[in-house]
C-alpha cells in the first residue's frame, strides 16, 4: 500500500471486505480511512499503519496495545473498536466511524468553544477517563486531537468520545518504553511526566485540563517558543488572562486541574467531573504543605508548615531563623516562600527581606537552613542578640548616632540629659531586635482528632517511608481525614467517624505496601536481568493499581472534609465500599510484593 507516498488509495479494498472511501487524518505512524464495511453494509473507521520499517515493529505493538485497551473497557464516550486485522504487510484497527471531528480540528474551523460546551465535552471525557483508570489503563497522551465530537446535521455539537490509546500502559502489558521514558504530546504532558516520573492518574487530569483551555482560548497558555510546552505554573492556567469572558467557576476548576504540583489537582478524574458537571468545585482548597517541619526540619508538614508533634509542644529557642535575600531577589524569594508555606504573598513581604523571623529556631536549627537551601531559599540561624547584626543598617547608625550625641553633649556641657541617650538608643535596639523576632510560623497548638496511638503510626510511617510518592499521599489522606473529622462538630458521627478512621488506616497499610513495592522492584530491577522483566512489570502494574485506589481514597475523604454534617452522614455508604475496595486491593497486590521480595533473597 502506498499511503505514505501519497497515493489516493480511494476504491480499494482492504481485508477483502473494506472499500475506502476518503481520508479521515492523519498523525505520527498511522492514517484514519472512512471505509465501507461490505459484509454488514456501514460505514466504519480505519486505522492503517504507514510506518517507517526502523519503527514497524513499535509502531504494531503500539497498535496492539490500543486495541487491547479500548475493547476491555465500555463507555459511551470511549469510540467502539470493532477488530485488529493484520494481513500481509499491513496492519489496521476497525473502528466505529463517528460523524464529526476531533477537537483540535472543530476549534481550527469554529474557533474557541463557549463555556457550556466545553464543560460538558470535559465532564464527559473525564467519566471515560475515570473507566479506564479503575481498569488499571492509564492514558498517557489527552489532547485535543484524540477528543472527538459528533456532529449533527445541522452542526450542533454531541458526544465527545475519547480514542487513541496506544500510548495507554495497560495492566497486564509489559511497557514499551523504559523506566521514565517519556510517552504522550509535549503540549499536554503533566510536568511531572516531563521531568521523567511515572504518572499517575493526576497525569491524565492535567492533559484534560490543558485540553480544556484550548477549547475556551482556542490556543495554548503563552510560552517561550512554539517548540516548548507552556511553563508549569503553581496555580495552574488561567484562562481568563486570555479571555475575561470565560466564567470564574469554569476558569478555577481549569486552572486546579493544570496546577504545577501533582499533590494540589483534582485527584481523580471523577472529582473532576464532577466539578464540571456541578459548575463547582466540591473538594477543599489544597494548600502545598512544606515538605518538611520548620521548627524541627522532620519530613512530618502541616499546612502551617509545622509537624503536629511540634504543635504546642513547649521548645527552648536558641534563636531565629531569617531570610537573606536582596530587594532584587525578594519578589522570587516571596513567590518560593508563598509555594513553600501556602501563605498569601502579602504576608510574606517583611520576611523575605528578613525585617522579621520565618520562624523560631533550636538544635534543628542547621538541618533546617539546608531544607530552605534546597528549595533555592537562603536563611541563616542566629541567637536573640544576633538579630541585632540584621537590622537595617540606617537603624543601627541611628541608634549609635542617638548614644554618640548624648554622650558628646554629656561630656562637654555636664547635662544630664545627654546621659540618656545610650539607654534610649538600646530601648530603640531592643524594640527593633523584639520585632523582628516575632515568627511568621508559631505553633498553633491544633488537637487532633485521631487517636495518639493512630497518631504516632502515621509519625512513624511518614519518617520510615523511603517512596516520596507513598508519604506523599499517606500525608494528604491524613490531612484530609482530620480536616473530615472536625473534633467537636456533629460530623463527629460514630458511624462516620470509623469509617474516615478506617479510611485513613487502610492508606496507611497501602502507603506502606507501595513503598516496600517501589523499594524492592528498585532492587531488582539492578540486576539488569532479562529474565526478571515480568515480574518487574508485575510489580509495576501493582504499583500503578495502588496507587489509583489512594487516589480514591484521597478522593473520598476531600469530599467527606468539604460536605456539611448531613451530606457527610449521607456519604456513609460510600466509604464503607471505599474501605472494602482499599482492603481487596491491598490483599490482591501482596503476592506481587511476595513474589518480587523472593527474587531478591
């Protein structure tokens, strides 16, 4: 077949039954044909591989794959895949022929979407997508040229349908690219896939997301180069610095499904669907937390950026720990400060210019210094006293000018008033070293509403945890199951309670098998054997599975924590299948973790 030297292929016959009627699209190894399906008499998509031969062999296992992915699941808004054909030297996928376009091209011809379309087209997608991520298949590459839209005849828009999934991991299919080997479109990759990490389904929520703003925008937030994916951003894309007229409900929920940080997006595409369908986002606020305790620098945050074990515990200060940073690094020292803290800019000016105390210090007090270096925030730790060497200069030479004078005028005219002039000018000092000794960051002397037995666990779990990932998500499920407790309030249901308690258990023992996972296919995966791929790839699968039922529990519990005490009640039933699903999936992923342990004994 000669599709790729440009040849009309119109007329023939593939598979001895379908006649091809024109050209759909094309893009990367691969051209989408509308065909004649002889045999039952309907039209149908085909997708013909026109690879290069060095990537033939890739390019059918991708194909492979995508069949594989798309008939083990049924949604109405994931296109339907009939069949896989390969006969001589070709290879196409059957497929359900959708009368419209895809994204990219209904924007190219109609332009940017309104508010109310792109909404629906999002929650719709993101239903598909939540089916895919509970059948362990990750996306990998949401964009708008794998989102089609049927049309009417008269040109309304109709369902949205997801496809393309060959770059779908699936679970049970060994990987086709290596160990962080970047899979999916630039444009629309999460920053953490970008940086090399293995995505999760938060991944597919922010190539949602992006897909989403240029289907309002009708291009992508502004960037350096057309070559260069737009720039993270903390707060994640903001349509509405491109079009004032997109609602703040719809800009907001875009704009926490693209956030920088994997950690503060919806964290499952069912939340997101939700937001879109409800115009609003049922979840709390995710504030960053620090990654580490200011007061003693154990990796234990809080969104006050201070453990709970240092919370109203009584500490004997050696001191204070201050920023040094210039007026000209002071605004990008506020922002790193803002990101790190989760505080408003405004409330960070005296500290970033170090007129006042981040915070105070004791004997952690160095190991605390280096965690701020390693956020490209420098600080030093100095005594009471030592404040006095950064106050403003022109304070100082006040002060000293104040004494000098009073002496002077003491000496040469015997007033006595000349001799207040030194203790006035220490009254000045001192006022100045007790304000600026004031910390932004005090311990606030929370209690919790768990048990200090559960307490001390989740401690010694979050200090134990070699995988970022799994302490990661252990610290916000604890976060959010305190936030859904709430002691005192009449969410405090018994009921209710224990299964937001048990909740909070189960990620506990599913944070910690993920860990040992992550650790021992790390061990294994050293040895460089061939032999030991597949229960490497075993192992992997049960990561990925893991790590999507945290998600959900995440999920659950940013629900329970934002409902009031009645819808809260109502959600009763919902966490207890929660709880059941954690408890199966942790069971079924601990013969992966058996197997694997074996192999490195």
């Amino acid at each position: 077949m000669s599709e790729s030297e440009g040849t009309d292929p119109t007329h023939e016959i593939l598979g001895d039954r379908f006649v091809i009627k024109g050209e759909l699209g094309r893009g990367g190894f691969s051209i989408v044909y509308e065909a004649e399906d002889t045999k039952l008499g309907q039209l149908v998509a085909l997708k013909v591989l026109v690879p290069p031969p060095v990537a033939a062999a890739v390019a059918l296992e991708r194909l492979r794959r995508e069949v594989r992915a798309i008939r083990s699941l049924s949604h109405p808004n994931i296109v339907t895949v009939y069949d896989l054909v390969e006969a001589k030297d070709r290879a196409f996928v059957v497929m359900e022929r959708i009368a419209g376009l895809d994204l990219a091209a209904l924007v190219a011809k109609r332009g940017a979407l309104v508010a109310d379309e792109v909404a629906r087209l999002g929650a719709e997608i993101a239903r598909a997508l939540t089916v895919a991520h509970r059948a362990g298949t990750l996306h990998r590459d949401v964009k708008p040229q794998n989102v089609l839209i049927e049309l009417s005849e008269s040109g309304a828009l109709g369902r949205a349908r997801l496809v393309d999934f060959g770059s779908a991991r699936l679970e049970g299919e060994a990987s086709l690219t290596r160990t962080g080997g970047f899979v999916g479109t630039l444009d629309y990759a999460a920053p953490e896939v970008l940086a090399g990490e293995r995505g999760d389904a938060r991944s597919d929520v922010y190539g949602l997301g992006m897909t989403l703003f240029f289907a309002l925008a009708g291009k992508l937030p502004l960037r350096a180069s057309p070559h260069l994916p737009p720039p993270p951003s903390p707060e994640g894309h903001s349509v509405r610095k491109l079009d004032s007229g997109v609602p703040g409900w719809l800009d907001e929920v875009i704009s926490r499904a693209t956030r920088e940080d994997r950690r503060a997006r919806f964290p499952t595409t069912e939340a997101f669907a939700e937001a879109l369908a409800e115009k609003k986002i049922n979840l709390p606020a995710r504030e960053l937390r620090a990654p580490f305790c200011l007061l003693c620098g154990r990796a234990e945050p809080t969104r006050s950026g201070i453990c709970r074990r240092c919370e109203g515990a009584p500490r004997a200060n050696d001191g204070f720990i201050f920023i040094r940073a210039s007026s000209e690094s002071e605004p990008s020292v506020r922002a790193k400060l803002a990101a790190l803290l989760g505080l408003p800019l405004c409330e960070l000016e005296e500290v970033a210019v170090g007129r006042r105390a981040l915070c105070a210090s004791g004997v952690s007090a160095d190991r605390v210094v280096r965690r701020l270096l390693d956020a490209g925030i420098r600080s030093t730790s100095v005594s009471e006293l030592g404040a006095v060497t950064l106050l403003p200069p022109s304070l100082r030479w006040v002060s000293a000018a104040v004494a000098g004078v009073g002496l002077l005028t003491a000496i040469t005219t015997g007033s006595l008033l000349g001799v207040a002039g030194p203790p006035l000018a220490l009254t000045l000092l001192g006022l100045a070293v007790r304000s600026a000794s004031r910390p932004l960051v005090v311990p606030k002397g929370r209690s919790s509403p768990l048990s200090p037995k559960l307490e001390a666990r989740l401690d010694a779990a979050t200090q134990s945890l070699d995988s970022e990932l799994a302490r990661n998500l252990l610290l916000d499920a604890a976060e959010l199951g305190r936030n859904a407790l709430e002691p005192g309030s009449e969410k405090s249901d018994p009921a209710y309670a224990a299964q937001i308690v048990a909740l909070i258990e189960g990620a506990l023992s599913g944070a910690t098998q993920l860990a040992r996972l992550d650790k021992t296919a790390a061990l294994v995966e050293r040895r460089k054997d061939r032999a030991l791929a597949e229960p490497i790839e075993r192992a992997q699968r049960a990561r990925d599975a893991l790590t999507q039922a945290l998600l959900e529990v995440i999920g659950n519990l940013s629900k329970a924590a934002a409902l009031g005490p009645i819808e809260a009640r109502l959600m009763l039933e919902d966490l207890q299948v929660r709880n059941q699903a954690l408890a199966d999936e942790i069971a079924a992923r601990e013969e992966a973790l058996k197997e694997l342990s074996a192999l490195t004994s």
